[in-house]
C-alpha cells in the first residue's frame, strides 16, 4: 500500500514538473529581452520615444518575439555610432547594406547578444539586434507613425488608444530592435 502511494506521487510530482518546465519553455521572453535592451550601450543623447512588444513564443504563424525601441538622437556622426555600438555587442552582421540611393539618409548595422539564463532555458542562446537611424525627416509617413508591436510597453497606454510616434523636428529616428529565435 504503502509502495502504491509513493509510486503514484512520484508520478504525480514528474508530471507536475514536466508541465511547470513546458509552460516555462512555451511563456514569453519579453522581461528577458527587455533586460537585454537596457543592456545596450547607447550613447548618451538618445531619448526613449516608444517601446512595443510582439509576442511570438507559442510559434503561432511563424511569428517570434520581437521587442522594437524607438529613440531620437543628433545626426551627425550617427551612423558611427551605430556601427561602434554593433561590433560591441558582437555577432555577425545579418543586415543588408542599405541602397546607395539611400546611404545619406539612412544608416543600419546588425548584431547579436547573447540572452540570459531565462533566455537559455526557454532555447534563445542568443538575440538579434537590429539598430537602424533616419535623418531627420527622412522617416515619415503612415508606415513609422505607429508602434509596430502589439503590445505598447512605453508610454503606457491611456484613455486614447490610438498612440503615435512623435520625432522632434531636427532629431533622427533611431530603431533598436531585439529579435528572439529559438535555439538561434
């Protein structure tokens, strides 16, 4: 009787735990990734204007978990900023060169960063970080008026749902993008 017992707890608790580390496994990296934004080293003129989450953890449509941060920064000098800060956080540059149409206006670098212990127990080893700059009023219009991610994490949401990106006039618009893939 007695032996029934323990092996039906014994049972019990492994089921308990396999269903606490899958839950653990499939939950959102966004406290992880925002961490691992504050992380970045960013030079000391850039404002915070918004912060959005996309979820993607649970793999629905192919979607992965995207953290975006939009600044506003000077321009000169800008974009050797963002290639310094890149080769500083390291990996290989996943980006494509931007056109030479637009290489006066628009600058981009890509890295990676490696992820915390949650982030390695929930199979990110390591993150994508994309960091791209505008000059000013180069990035304006409908596509970069709104925060891309479904969930606005800065400024919180009030009595008006309908948030939007405000750049001041003179400053560029810098995007710092962090981008979870499993087992990447």
């Amino acid at each position: 009787m007695i032996r029934a017992i323990l092996v039906i707890l014994a049972v019990l608790t492994a089921l308990v735990a396999i269903a606490g580390a899958f839950r653990f496994y499939e939950s959102e990296p966004m406290d992880d990734l925002r961490q691992g934004a504050d992380a970045v080293p960013l030079p000391k003129d850039f404002v915070l204007v918004t912060e959005s989450y996309s979820p993607g953890a649970s793999g629905m449509f192919g979607a992965v978990p995207h953290l975006q941060r939009v600044y506003h920064a000077s321009w000169p000098g800008l974009c050797d900023s963002l290639h310094d800060l890149g080769d500083r956080l390291g990996g290989v540059n996943m980006l494509a060169p931007v056109s030479p149409e637009y290489a006066e206006r628009m600058c981009n670098r890509g890295a990676s960063q490696k992820t915390s212990w949650r982030g390695r127990l929930r199979n990110y080893r390591n993150y994508e970080v994309r960091l791209t700059a505008w000059r000013p009023g180069f990035a304006e219009g409908p596509v970069f008026d709104r925060p891309e991610g479904i969930i606005l994490l800065y400024p919180r949401r009030g009595v008006t749902t309908d948030q939007k990106i405000v750049i001041p006039e003179g400053r560029a618009r810098v995007d710092i993008e962090l981008i979870a893939h499993r087992g990447w």
